[in-house]
C-alpha cells in the first residue's frame, strides 16, 4: 500500500514540471494507493490557488476536480482522518527542526496509522520527514 501525497495527486491530473515523470510512475504502479480525506481538502485548495495565480482557468479547474473525484472514487482508497493522527499530527508539527507543515504531518500521521509500505511525495520536507520516520518513500 502506497500513501498519496497531494503533491503527487494535483501533479497527475495538472500539467506542473513533473507531471511526465509522475503519470509514469502511477502507470506502472501496481499497489494500492490510498490516502486520508484531507486530500481532497488539500487538492482543491492547489486547485483554487492554480486558477487565482492564472495558471488555470475555471473550465480546466472543473475538469480536473471531476478527474481527482473519478480517481478518488476508481482505486484510490480514501480513508478517514482519526483523533489519533491528528494528535500524531500535532506532535510531529511541534519539532521544530522537522519543518513540517499542518497538511504535510497529518498525511505523515495517516500514512503511518494505515501501516503505509510506503509515501508518494515531490515535497522534499515531506520526503525527508517520512526518511526520517522510518517510511519509505518512492521514487518518482
């Protein structure tokens, strides 16, 4: 089981500059990807910003949210957010050295509470944290 970081999932479905390299890897991904509900929170957030900074319009922001709900709804494991990882959340947000933002260490948490085999991330904060804590992190 793979845990989907937003990162990979707003560049699998929005041209960003490693969008080739992330449809690769989801193409020859055999495991189960599964993620917690606040991605889709996260997700249409980077899709809000995308259309305010230009970088989208509203028709695309509209296809791409029915493409994330069509992805989210066809092998993406969706998992509910617990008490439990949002406490873990909290702690690791409170080491100070780990950089971590809110979002990043609740998909951390989740990511560890579903015994995750590994994370799915471009975020190099995220990627170091997840080292850190001992999950693998694939390489896309």
């Amino acid at each position: 089981m793979i845990y989907l970081d937003t990162s990979v999932a707003v560049s699998l479905l929005v041209p960003e500059p490693r969008t080739a390299d992330v449809r690769k890897w989801f193409a020859g991904s055999s495991q189960v990807l599964v993620s917690g509900d606040w991605l889709q929170t996260e997700f249409n957030s980077a899709v809000s910003i995308k259309v305010r900074s230009g970088e989208l319009s509203e028709a695309s922001a509209k296809a791409v949210r029915r493409e994330f709900q069509m992805l989210a709804a066809s092998g993406l494991r969706v998992v509910t957010v617990s008490r439990a990882a949002f406490r873990d959340a909290a702690d690791l947000v409170k080491r100070h050295a780990y950089r971590l933002r809110a979002g990043d260490a609740l998909h951390l948490a989740v990511a560890r509470e579903v015994d995750a085999k590994s994370v799915a991330t471009l975020d190099s904060v995220m990627r170091a944290n997840a080292e850190r804590l001992k999950i693998k992190v694939e390489a896309i």
